[in-house]
C-alpha cells in the first residue's frame, strides 16, 4: 500500500496544476462564455460548483511562461478569480505542443476526476476552445502546425498573433495526430465533428507516414518523443490498417534509436552527432524502445532499453536521491516526469520493486520540491489518504497557485544544496501533469496492451 502512495500524490499534484494553469491562471487569451453558455450553466450549477464559477478564467489558449503568484487582473477583465496569476509576468508564446498537452491533460481530467454537470460542461467547453485555436490559429499556410506568439496589446483589441515562420517542427505534427485522436473520442460517435476531426487526423497521418524519413533524421530526444506520442495516440486508434501502419513507424524509430547506442549503453545525440545524449534523452530513449516492445512484442527493444537502463541505473545518487553523472544537475519537471515514466514502465515490465523504491525517493527529492504550494494538508486520492509534505506550504498563506516550478538545480558539495525556479513553464508543468494523471496503479499492465492482440501486429 505504501508504493501507491507516490503515485496518488503525482495525481493529486497534476490535478492541482490543471485546475489552477488551465482554469484560475488567466495565462491566455480570456474566452467570455456566450449569455446562452452563462444562463445553462447557471441552471445546472450547484454549491459544489461555487469554487470553480467564482474564480474561473476561461481561456482560447495558454501562454509558455508566467510566474504563478496571485495579482490583481487588468480592468478589462470582468468578474475575474482571486486567483488570476501576474499578468506582467506573461511570456505570450503560445506554443503547438502546450495546446497539445492541454488538451490532452483536459481530456484525461474528464475521465478520471468525478465531475459535476456544470465542470462536465465547463471542462468541454474548454478543450473545444483549444483544438479550435490550434486549428485555426496555429497552422500556416501549408496546413502544417506552428507556435506563434501573441501580440495583442489590450484584451479588447483585435487579435494579432505572429506565426512562427521558421521551418515547422515533425514532432508537432505528431503531437496534433495525438491530440486529434484523443479529442475525437470526446465526441458523440459518428457526429459530423467526429467524423471532421477523423478525416482531419487521417490527413495529419498520411502526412507523418509519407515523410517519416525526416523523423529518423531527427535527434534521440525529438525522435524518442515522437515514438512516445504515436504510441500514446494508437490507444485511441480502432481503424486497424491505421493502426499497423502505426506499429511500422514505431517499429523504424525504434530500429534507428538501437542504432545509436554504444557498447557502454550511452546513446548518440543524432545521426550526425556522435556525442553522448544528455541524461534525461537517456530516458526518453528507453521509454521509447519500452512502448516499442509493449505495442510491437519485438524483444529486441526491450533488450536495448535493459542495455540503456543498466547504465542510467548506475548513476542513481541514493544520498541525492536523483540520478547524476556530474557535480550539479539540473532537472525540469518535464525531465523529472520522462525520469518517472521511464522507471513506472520498466518496473510494468519487469515487476522488480526496487524500482518503485528510486521513484519514491526521486520523487521527494525533485518533484516535491518543484511543488509552489498546495491546497490541502491531507487529502484522499482514489481512496488512499496521503499527506503533503509540511515544507510545501498552503497556497493560501502565500499567495502562490498549488503548481509546478519550472526547474531545480542540485549541487553535490560537502552540503548538497538544491536552487528552485520562480517561474513556471506552462508547457513543461503540464506536459507533466499529463503523465502523472495517466500513471497507472500498481498491477495495472498499460491497459492490457499485452492482451490486446491488435498491439501485437508486428510481434
């Protein structure tokens, strides 16, 4: 029982981030619900709705950066929450991936968290102001997704947004394939929307398949992240052609990932790079080949993952309780999330509880420490009681939202000292938090991907 608790609190912390990024912050561009929207979600709201409706800050979009402290919101903005964040402190990037990720972490809340009918509601309303910002805004003019950054001086002005006119990112395409699949199963079947969003993703599909040969050019890091958004989106994939020629891409990515890795299990940075990979590519990469082994049964990938991991294993610091292979490191929460769902998928693999064991002690000492703050001392989590560590304190008596810090710096002196950021990267804390709240239980083998045969096409 004492193994769960770690993952109950990864949750608790990712609905927290969720809840106070996505609908507190204000860290966007503001969507004003329509009179219709106000007067249906008044009918359908009730006391346990009071929270959310008094402090709601529905938004288009979120923005890459902020610092995550309460401020006083601009007087154009009516009615806004006590917990709207620094507006000064905004970096106005919207980037495709944090739409991405947003979505997708909204998608997850509506299928795990209880929800009311006006959260239900409020919840759709939001990821449906997403994808259509993503697909309206975000895509240039050869229908190909890229950041753009918001110029708009004033809310009440029209809106003025920058493409990014650099050449468009593979691993972007990927991450909208994933988030169109994921948001088509929000949808009523055989709808027109649904049916939109299908044909729309099938597009996007077509594309990756027939210029899948750039993404094997790519480095280890893009190209790792690129096999673990494919194998995130064939869960939502029936279409069985669809679903082969997703193995197969896998099944490449994997191929060209086992043939950068060197004798001592170190991983080159590129093709063309023969350099070691940073760490935390490491663990993407082993992630990777470990989804490539789950949804092709090809052994072999499992076997360079073990080759990847036996190596990453050995600089695990138990007085640190992080993994370092010099005198300072530092660790993203994104990082620090590829760290966890990395070791969470060897240990589904390889059932050695030791592993739970470096996650728990990881986990104290980067992603509690990049915690703001939270809401409560002790809270119930899936039926698990769990109590937040006392150096984290109540938001309340700081004015900081319950969120994830960017980053922390840990040195190895004769004192080891760790530095914490003060800002908050949306794109990272909720990519995070995506992880987090898809982490399964104890037991739970991903969803019996190994007793779905359909995941077995290439075995």
């Amino acid at each position: 029982m004492d193994k769960l608790l770690a993952f109950a609190k990864l949750k608790y912390y990712a609905l927290n981030n969720i809840l106070w990024t996505l609908f507190y912050s204000g860290c966007g561009i503001p969507y004003f619900f329509s009179e219709k929207e106000r007067e249906h979600i008044n009918k359908i709201s009730s006391d346990e709705d009071k929270e959310l409706l008094e402090n709601l800050m529905p938004l288009h979009c979120i923005y890459k950066e902020a610092k995550a402290g309460f401020s006083e919101a601009p007087s154009s903005i009516v009615n806004p929450g006590k917990y709207i964040w620094d507006f000064n402190s905004f970096k106005k990037e919207i980037t495709v991936s944090s739409q991405v990720f947003a979505i997708t972490s909204m998608i997850s809340l509506l299928n795990q968290q209880p929800t009311t009918e006006a959260k239900d509601f409020i919840i759709r309303r939001q990821i449906k102001n997403f994808i259509e910002f993503l697909t309206g805004y975000l895509r240039n003019k050869d229908g190909l997704f890229v950041d753009a950054e918001d110029k708009t001086k004033f809310i009440g002005d029209n809106l003025k947004l920058k493409q990014n006119s650099k050449e468009f990112d593979f691993l972007d395409q990927v991450l909208v394939f994933e988030a169109f699949m994921a948001y088509k199963e929000t949808l009523k079947e055989n709808s027109e929307k649904e049916k939109m969003y299908k044909l729309d993703g099938e597009k996007i599909f077509k594309f990756l398949y027939e210029n899948f040969n750039l993404a094997l050019e790519l480095t280890t890091r893009n190209l790792s992240l690129i096999i673990s958004s494919l194998y995130r989106a064939s869960k939502y994939i029936k279409d069985e052609e669809i679903l082969t020629s997703i193995c197969e891409l896998i099944a490449l990515g994997c191929a060209e990932i086992e043939s950068r890795i060197k004798i001592t299990g170190e991983i080159e940075k590129s093709p063309n790079n023969f350099l070691p990979a940073s760490l935390i590519t490491h663990f993407r990469a082993a992630s990777a080949l470990l989804e490539g082994y789950l949804i092709t049964k090809i052994e072999k990938f499992k076997i360079s993952a073990e080759r990847i991991l036996n190596m990453l294993l050995e600089t695990f610091n138990e007085t640190l309780g992080i993994f370092a292979i010099e005198d300072e490191v530092k660790y993203s929460i994104r990082d620090a999330a590829e760290v966890i769902k990395c070791l969470y998928t060897y240990f589904l693999i390889k059932k050695d509880d030791k592993l739970l064991d470096i996650i728990d002690l990881f986990i104290s000492n980067t992603i509690d420490k990049l915690v703001q703050s939270t809401v409560e001392r002790k809270v119930n989590i899936d039926g698990l009681d769990i109590e937040i560590n006392e150096n984290i304190p109540i938001f309340s008596e700081v004015n900081l939202a319950p969120v994830f810090l960017k980053s922390i710096k840990i040195s190895n002196n004769l004192i080891p000292l760790s530095e914490v950021s003060k800002k908050v990267d949306n794109q990272f804390s909720i990519y995070a938090s995506s992880i987090f709240i898809n982490l399964h239980y104890l037991g739970d083998t991903n969803n019996g991907r190994e007793e779905d045969d359909q995941h077995q096409l290439l075995g």
